[in-house]
C-alpha cells in the first residue's frame, strides 16, 4: 500500500500546491516534497498533519491507498 502516491495523486486532481500543505502543517517545503514523494517513512503524525491540512479523514489515504491497489 502506497500512501504517498495516494496523497500524490490527490493533490495533483485537486490542484493543490505542496506550499500549501507546508504552511498549514508548519514544515519546509522540503520536507513535505520529500514526504509526499515517498522519499522519507511517513510517522503516524505526519500523515495526521497532512490530512489535517486537506481537510481528509485520518484513514482517507489508507483506503485510497487500498483501491489504488485493487483491493
């Protein structure tokens, strides 16, 4: 299951800017890149903050994740 591809492509069909989500969870735009690309393990806390800034449910990107891959 892949969260951070999931969260990807929900930003890219909403058109929402990675800045955006840095400002509202308090990182630097590096390390949301790095995140959301899947470049660095996602902690339990970091994806909350990320679905807090785009106003999702905690397991939103869990269930996504799961029917991005079929299941």
């Amino acid at each position: 299951m892949n969260i951070a591809l999931a969260i990807q492509d929900y930003i890219r069909l909403n058109k929402i800017k990675q800045t955006e989500i840095a400002e509202k969870c308090g990182w630097s735009k590096q390390k949301t890149s790095v995140m959301i690309r899947g470049q660095q393990k996602m902690a339990a806390e970091d994806l909350a903050a990320i679905c807090d800034a785009l106003g999702v449910p905690y397991d939103y990107f869990y269930k996504l994740a799961a029917e991005q891959e079929g299941g």
